[in-house]
C-alpha cells in the first residue's frame, strides 16, 4: 500500500512529512498530518486514488491524487481565505506519475483560464474571451504573454484574471 502523508501540491511538486496518526480498517488508511502549521487529512485505499483535505495557513484545499505517485488529478482551492472555494485545477497524468497537462479555472465558472502542457512543453491564458499563447515558460526567464500586440509578465495577467499562481 502507498501511503501519502502531508501533502502540499503546487503544479505536481508533493512534499511529504510523516503522519502524527494512522488509523488503517481493512484496505482504508486514514492519516493525520505531520505538519503543525497544517491540518491535514489524508485517506489512502490501496490501488486506487487518494484524497486529501487541509488547511495550511487559512489556504484550504481538498484533492485527488494518483496513488503510487502522489501526483494530484484534481484540486479545489479557497486561495483568498473567504471560505469560499475559488480554483479548481485538473491534471492528465500517466501511468508512471508524469504530469501531461495542468488546467487552471480561477473563480470556478467553468471557463479554464490558463493551461499548462508539459507534453508540448507550452502554456496558455484565456484573457477576454481569447486564447494566449505564454512565451519563457521554463527558460528561466519571467513568462510574458503578448496581449493586443502589448508584452504583459504572466503573473500580472493571471491576478487580472483572478489568479496569480502558476
């Protein structure tokens, strides 16, 4: 059985801290965080995804992950602290843990607002009812997305948009 303890997931990066309690009835384990400044719960039941919920600095979110990776397939988010959930995110991931495609959607209308294809190696924002290709993703420099025949950084344009993480 994979187990998955605390989980913190930012676009496929999981880091894990060791579980305070494990409570295991049949194939179900039930974890609680090791992390004092979160409150995390995770249930694992073996060979098939697991589920997290927690709240680490007022940031709640509850997701699915890929169970022998830990790589998380989806995410609801309340990133502005309201109690109100405001970013779903959805991932493609194969069979081995690679992340595919990461999906976006900041004020959950149900319009993705920026993805990310790690296959095709680009990125996308949808600013005003239009796609927008982002240009510097992963080479070190700050992504920037051409909008209107201006150059706007990502980060300016995904706060615009309700964002503002990527």
């Amino acid at each position: 059985m994979v187990r998955i303890f605390v989980l913190i997931a930012t676009l496929g990066t999981v880091a894990c801290a060791p579980p305070d309690e494990v409570k295991t009835l049949g194939g179900v384990s039930i974890m609680k965080g090791g992390n004092p400044d979160a409150v995390v719960d995770t249930i694992d039941v073996e060979g098939l995804p697991g589920v997290f919920l927690s709240n680490e600095n007022g940031e709640v979110r509850i997701g699915v992950f890929q169970a022998k990776t830990g790589v998380p397939y989806l995410q609801l988010l309340d990133s502005d602290h309201d109690g109100a959930f405001d970013l779903l995110t959805y991932s493609s991931i194969s069979a081995e843990g690679e992340l595919l495609v990461d999906v976006h959607d900041y004020g959950m209308d149900g319009q993705p607002d920026f993805i990310l294809n790690y296959k095709e190696n680009t990125a996308s924002v949808f600013y005003e009812n239009s796609w927008y290709e982002v240009i510097g993703m992963g080479t070190g420099q700050r992504p920037t997305v051409t909008i209107h025949g201006t150059s706007r950084q990502l980060k300016d344009v995904l706060t615009e948009i309700g964002g503002g993480a990527y």
